[in-house]
C-alpha cells in the first residue's frame, strides 16, 4: 500500500496526539467564534478550547442533537462565509427535515 503523506503517516503516536490535540484546540476555538449556534453550546457546556488539555477532554464537547441540526442547518451552522462553500448536501429527510451541510473547496 503506498504512503501517501510520510511525515504524517510515520510520526510516532506521541507525535500524533501532540498533533491530534493541537488541531482540536484550534478546532474549537475557532467554531466558538464563527458560530453563533456552537459559542452558545459550548457556553451552556461550559466549555471552551482552554479546557482541552488532553484528547480525553473532547469528550466533554457538547454534540448538537438531531433537532438542533434540523433546526439550524446549514445556514446556522456554516463557520465560513457563504462565499467559501462550495458544494452543500443533505440527508434524504425521511424522518423529517432533510439536514443540509456545507463544504468548502479543502474539505
């Protein structure tokens, strides 16, 4: 099977959660500023990219329920400007709303 990134794909695991958890952080960080809908959720939480001192403290990111999805999706949920998205999908809605989402071109 071929390596498609080596730097990625050969770093050693400590390596990997040191990556792994500064990209949550920053993750987090920046969905609490851009989304309106996630800075409350985490503000109810009570959580924010400060409390995430190990990759086990993602488990303490609120997940938003289906009908918050329903509910919100996708204009409420977007991060980036409209201009940024490129491609929108949604779900068939056969339990109900459909559920669109959003991707930009480096998704």
């Amino acid at each position: 099977m071929p390596i498609w990134s080596e730097e990625f794909e050969t770093m050693s695991r400590t390596e990997m959660s040191k990556l792994q958890l500064e990209r949550w952080k920053t993750l987090v960080e920046r969905v609490a500023q851009t989304s309106p809908f996630y800075r409350q959720k985490f503000a109810e939480a009570g959580v924010s990219a400060d409390d995430i001192k190990s990759l086990d403290d993602i488990a303490n990111l609120p997940l938003p329920t289906k009908e918050e999805l329903r509910y919100n999706s996708p204009w409420g949920m977007f991060t980036v400007p409209l201009k940024g998205i490129v491609r929108i999908r949604a779900s068939s809605g056969t339990t109900g709303k459909p559920i669109e989402g959003g991707y930009t071109r480096a998704d």
